[in-house]
C-alpha cells in the first residue's frame, strides 16, 4: 500500500459509496487516500478541525472520516499517514471518535490511545435546531500526539 493524495471530491464519492454509517464529513483541512499495489483506491481518510468547537486551538485535527473497502490494514495505514502528514505541517495533536462496536483495533495498531467516551448527544438545541445526519449514541475519543484535554488539564 502507498499514501497518496486525494482531491475532496474523490474522497467523498469513495465515502458517499462505501461507508457503512456516516455520509461525508462537513469541513476538510486534507485527505490521504491508499492505493494497492496495482494503483486501486482502497481508502480513504478525511482530516479536518476539531467538531468541538473548544478543542479548536489551531494546534489539534481531527480525523473526521476514514473508509476503506476492507482492504486488511489499510485503516491502521490511513490513521498512521494521517498522524504522520499532520505533525508534518506542525499539529501537535490529533483525535477521532469511534462507536465502541468497533473495538480500536487499528487506531491502537497505530499509536493512537482511548482518551474518553463521549454522552452521544445530538447537536441541535432549542435555540439552534440542526438534523443529525449521523448515528446518535456514546462514542469513543482516540487520541495522538502532545494531548492535553479540552479544559487545558494533561491527559
């Protein structure tokens, strides 16, 4: 497998037809995709800012979406490369949210540790309604790099 780099509008259509619960992330910072030995596409990884806003301080992304076809490892790869390309351009850390069916098995494989759950609450409140367009339930917050927690405490 090789990183490469992705226009937006071909990692979205590889989204759009093979992730199995999330359609195309709001926001894009860049992408990596992976490519097999004979040059298929068999993922993609999405990085962007943080969706809490209070984590946005410019020195964190997040990896917003990450599929594959199920290629073996190619989701330890992406989760590598995308840590990998961000400390490149001098992020510090980075973070993803998973649903805890899907165990972590690639984000431990790649350095990445369980930072916290999260209550799975939807984003619209009375003053702002909004359509969740994802599954709403706890997830699981895996983090990399120089983490400090949102609050300024060290993890």
């Amino acid at each position: 497998m090789r990183a490469v780099p992705i226009r937006q509008a071909e990692a979205f259509a590889f989204i759009d037809a093979l992730h199995r619960h999330h359609k195309r992330p709001t926001g894009w910072l860049f992408g990596i995709g992976a490519r097999d030995a004979a040059g298929k596409l068999v993922g993609v990884c999405v990085v962007g800012r943080p969706s809490a806003r209070h984590c946005d301080d410019g020195f964190t992304v997040e990896v917003t979406r990450l599929c594959t076809d199920g290629t073996r490892n190619a989701c330890s790869f992406l989760y590598s490369a995308a840590w990998r390309a961000a400390r490149a351009i001098g992020y510090i850390r980075a973070c993803t949210f998973i649903m805890p069916e899907e165990g972590g098995a690639s984000l431990r494989a790649s350095g990445w540790k369980k930072h916290g759950e999260t209550r799975g609450e939807p984003w619209g409140r009375g003053s702002r309604p909004r359509e969740d367009k994802h599954p709403i339930g706890c997830k699981e917050r895996w983090c990399v790099g120089m983490w400090v927690d949102c609050a300024g405490d060290p993890a």
